[in-house]
C-alpha cells in the first residue's frame, strides 16, 4: 500500500501542477474566441478572419478606446493558430509553449515539440521544426527560408486551398493533370507524387542599392514585403508570398525589406509598416515607368495571386489579324514582335517579355483559331503558337513557330534567347544599311520648300508630308541632318509596286521666317515661339499635326512612326496652305 507521505506528495504535486495549468490558461485568452472561429477551423477560416478582424481594429484606422489593445490580441491570437505547433500545443495543454515536464515529441520530436510533414499521398501542407524557419536553408544560417509540398497524386491543391491547376488554367487554360495546352504553350510540369517538397526558397533581402538596380524601372515585376522584426504575422505573409510566386518564377520576383535596417528607404517609398507588414507590388499598370502599388485584400495565395496577374505588364498591342494594316505595322524605328494563339487574352508569357523588352520592341499579340486561318497562312506560319517579326525596314521574319515549353520560367528564358538574336539581326542589318546609305546619299538633300516645288513635294498626291520648320541657319542645319538620317530607315511605307505610286510620305524643310503666311493656314500666329517644329500635313484630308518638341532624332523618328501607324491625332488645318 502506498503510504501517508507518498499519498501527501502526489497530493501537493497535483495541486501544483493544477495551479499551474489554471495560471497559464488564465494568462492566455483563448485565440478561437479572439478571432470568433471554430476549434476545428481551416488555415483559410483563420486567415480570413484574422484580416478581417484586423483591418477593422488596426490603430491607424480605428482611434476608439480599446482598439490597440483588441490589434494587439487579434495578432497573438494568429500567431498562435497559424503556426501548427503553437496551435497543438494550446489544443492540448492551454498554452501555445506546451506544458513543461510533458514530452510532446515522438521520433520526430525537437526539443520538446512535435513538428509534421505532409503524411505521404494526397496531403499537403507546410513542414516546419521549432526554429527550423530561423535556420532552414543550408549555410544561410539565420536566413528566414520556407519549405511546402503541393501533395500527392490525389491532390493538387496547395495548404491554401488553391491548386497548381488553378494557376495554370487561369493564364494558360487546360489542365496541369494531363500536360496543359495554354494558347499552344503546352505544360508538362506538375507537382511531384507522394509529397515530394520543392527545395526551400529564400525571400531575398531588398535595399535601396538593390531596388534602383534590379526593380526601379526594369520592366520586371516584384512583389515586396515590408516589415520590422517587431511586426506579427511576418512568417505567414512570408509563406503565402512564396507559394503564390514559385509557380510563377519566371514572371514575378519576390524581396523583403526591413524597415529597421533600411528606415529611410522605406519612407521614401512610402512603404514604412507599423503594426503588420504590408505587400507592394511594382506594377507597370498605371505607369510606362513602373510604380508601386500596396496590396490590401486577403492575405491568401488565390487572392494574392490574381492581384499579381492584374499587374503583370500589359504593354503588348491586341490586334484584330483580319482587319489589321500590315503597311503600316512593317514601319518604324523599332523592330516588332507579334505573337499568334489561340488564347482569348494575351499569355502571361508574352506580358511579361513585353515589360523585359519594352523599350526594345514593339509588342502585338493576336487570337487566332487555327492555321487555316488565311491571314495566318499569308503570314507563312504552319503551326501555333507563333512569333512573327519584322525589322525597322519591313523584312519580315519566321522567328519561332508551335512553340513548346514546360513551365513558365523555362517558356521565358527560351523566347528571350529568341527575342536576343533577332535584336542581333536587327543591329547587323541597321549597321549595313547605315554603311549603304551613308555612301548612296552623301549628296543627298532634303528640298526646301518653296511655290516652284510645293506641289511635287506636298501635292495632293503624297498621303503624308513630313515638314521640318526652322527660323535660323543653325535649326536647319539640325533639321535637314535629323530628317535625312529617319527619312533613310526605310519608315516611308512603300505601295504596291506594280500600282505606280510613290512613296506614302515625302520629306521638307521650311524656312518659317520667310513663310509665315504658309503657317498662319495651320496656326493663328504661325508658330511665332518656336525656332524649330515639325509638321505632319496630309494634303488630301487638309488635316495636321505638329512636333514642338526637343528635336533629336530619337524623337523626330517616334513622333514619325507614330504618324504613320495613326497613333497621332490630326486636326483641320485653317485653310489651305499656299505657298509664296
């Protein structure tokens, strides 16, 4: 029998233990009540309601008695639910730590926890031990890294309840089981059976040096993460963060800024957290130079993601195949890419090679059914998806047809090795044909114009007449070099041959001193204040459209090039222009 002290020993050390339970539990507010869910609710619910819950008392929007306090515990109440072992821990013992003396572990235990895998076939999910997210990553040491599965055969849905499939068949369609068919992309990638983990990603750290060199400007899109080491929440917006961009590497970027150790970076940005951290994206969306954006919706990867799709780059032209003016697409001080498939809206694909290439291609896009479309086969394209294009010159080119690719990242790189030796191509034919013309044309002149050739030059015949107008010795003299050198990159659209016509568009110079009655037909005063302009006169319409612009060639051959493609809007001229 046991005797009178053992019985009083076992008897004193339960109440302690039981005082102990009572004190922990007593200091923790039960987190399901904090957040208003259910024990047995999902990652999502939680998420869900922690957003909710904390947008509604972030301190910066609710100045009510209470609410700092209530932000406080809505963020130690996530804390705990969102990191699986926290959450077990309290499940079982009222306390997130777990109670001391209890060996929670089994043979995968760690210092006292227990951590979980995805558990084999058709689960999914994170895998973390107790510090491993601290340390994860090999020889990064305390490089903040982050693991997950995607699932077995049985399942392709990710831990946030948003599948692999998802993704590839809202910007590609098909279906990622069978190899997907996206716009004639076909995907071969799928996650790997039986639970197999990519390898752990790091999120990269962004400074201000970083920032100017990798992301200002260079048609790339990232998403960024700010914070403080004192921000809650840090490893979930981490995770989701991740899992929306793995599957879009290739297309998006990720990085994280910490406002501790880059202050005054973050304010100049405006990025500076307080409370929370916060996710930015820098979109070409509302600017050709790119621009920060903040994202504000639920911290999920199907929502994150389809913010991210929004602000992709869009700087590619959709085009209508049947209707469009190849005469007037074959000109211009850039060389063109067009993409043919099948897709209804422009590929992800070719939005993102439109922001990497943007100031060194113009970029259309086009949905076509099949290649017994007539205008595809006018182009000599015999499978799809296709890339056609054409240099500054009009010579078109085949660059790649029935494309194939195995995932996105791998599509991009392959079509920016095709876009690279095109760009070449153009550099080597740009260089001959400087060479050529600068040889044929060394006595070359563009005409000044006057009564005696007016009508030869600016007749109702030319469709376009491109007059430089100056007001001294030396605006000429800049004039006639910048208008010789466009007028010799073959913009003039040629007409069909065998019709007889000339050229679409004729060159001049105009001494705007000696001329000013010509100019009163386009301008009350005549361009009075402008030493040089350009003017663009269509004879048979009476319309024009000026230049006042810096004149560099640069310009004067974009201002040109959009004349001709009609991006340039014209106006009606006074009255007829007679010349003295």
């Amino acid at each position: 029998m046991m005797s009178m002290k053992t019985q009083l020993t076992l008897s004193i050390a339960v109440i302690i233990v039981s005082i102990f339970l009572f004190s922990a539990e007593s200091k923790t507010l039960d987190p399901y009540k904090v957040l208003g869910v259910d024990r047995n609710a999902s990652q999502r619910e939680i998420q869900k309601a922690f957003h909710k819950l904390s947008l509604q008392y972030h301190p910066d929007k609710n100045k009510n008695k209470g609410a700092q306090e209530k932000f406080a515990e809505i963020n130690n109440a996530y804390d705990i639910l969102s990191d699986e072992d926290k959450r077990k821990n309290y499940d079982l013992y009222g306390d997130e730590k777990g109670a001391p003396g209890f060996d929670t572990g089994s043979s995968g235990d760690h210092g006292g926890y227990t951590y979980f895998t995805s558990g084999g076939p058709g689960q999914s999910g994170f895998s973390f031990r107790p510090g491993e997210w601290q340390n994860m990553g090999g020889q990064g040491g305390g490089s903040r890294s982050f693991s997950f599965s995607f699932g077995g055969p049985s399942s392709s849905k990710s831990s946030f309840g948003f599948g692999m499939d998802d993704i590839f068949s809202s910007f590609f369609g098909g279906d990622m089981s069978g190899g997907s068919q996206f716009g004639g992309f076909r995907s071969s990638g799928r996650s790997q059976p039986g639970g197999t983990r990519n390898p752990p990603k790091k999120i990269p750290a962004i400074n201000a040096q970083v920032y100017r060199k990798e992301i200002a400007d260079k048609g790339v899109t990232w998403l960024l993460l700010s914070h403080t080491s004192s921000s809650k929440g840090i490893q979930s917006y981490e995770s989701v963060m991740m899992e929306t961009v793995i599957p879009l590497e290739g297309a998006l970027k990720v990085g994280s800024v910490n406002c501790e150790t880059e202050a005054s970076f973050c304010k100049k940005l405006g990025i500076y957290p307080r409370y929370a951290p916060r996710v930015f994206i820098y979109s070409y969306r509302l600017s050709e130079d790119g621009s920060l954006v903040e994202y504000n919706g639920v911290l999920d990867m199907k929502s994150l993601k389809a913010f991210c799709h929004e602000h992709l780059p869009r700087f590619s032209k959709r085009i209508n195949l049947g209707h469009f003016d190849f005469d007037s697409f074959t000109v211009g001080g850039l060389p063109k890419v067009l993409l043919l498939s099948t897709k209804k809206d422009t590929p992800v694909i070719w939005r993102t090679l439109s922001g990497l290439y943007r100031k060194r291609f113009v970029f259309y896009d086009a949905q076509v059914h099949d290649i017994s479309d007539p205008a595809v086969r006018q182009l000599g394209v015999d499978a799809l998806p296709a890339v056609v294009g054409w240099l500054p010159n009009g010579e078109k080119h085949t660059i790649k047809t029935g494309i194939s690719v195995k995932d996105l990242k791998s599509a991009i790189q392959e079509l920016s090795s095709l876009l690279d030796r095109f760009e070449k191509l153009n550099k080597k034919g740009a260089s001959a044909q400087s060479k050529k013309t600068d040889s044929e044309s060394r006595d070359t002149r563009i005409p000044l114009l006057a009564g005696s050739n007016f009508d030869d030059i600016c007749g109702e015949q030319t469709p376009v007449c491109i007059i430089g107008a100056f007001r001294s010795t030396k605006a000429r003299g800049k004039l006639e070099k910048i208008l010789l050198s466009v007028s010799q990159k073959s913009l003039s659209r040629r007409q069909n041959v065998a019709s007889g016509l000339r050229d679409s568009i004729s060159y001049a110079l105009l001494d705007a001193a000696k001329q000013q009655s010509f100019l009163t037909a386009f301008n009350k005063s005549g361009f009075r204040s402008t030493d040089t302009f350009l003017l663009a006169y269509k004879p048979r319409k009476g319309k024009f459209a000026t230049f006042s612009e810096e004149i560099t060639a640069e310009e004067v051959e974009k201002f040109i090039g959009s004349v001709i493609n009609g991006d340039v809007q014209f106006k009606k001229t006074r009255q007829k222009p007679v010349m003295k």
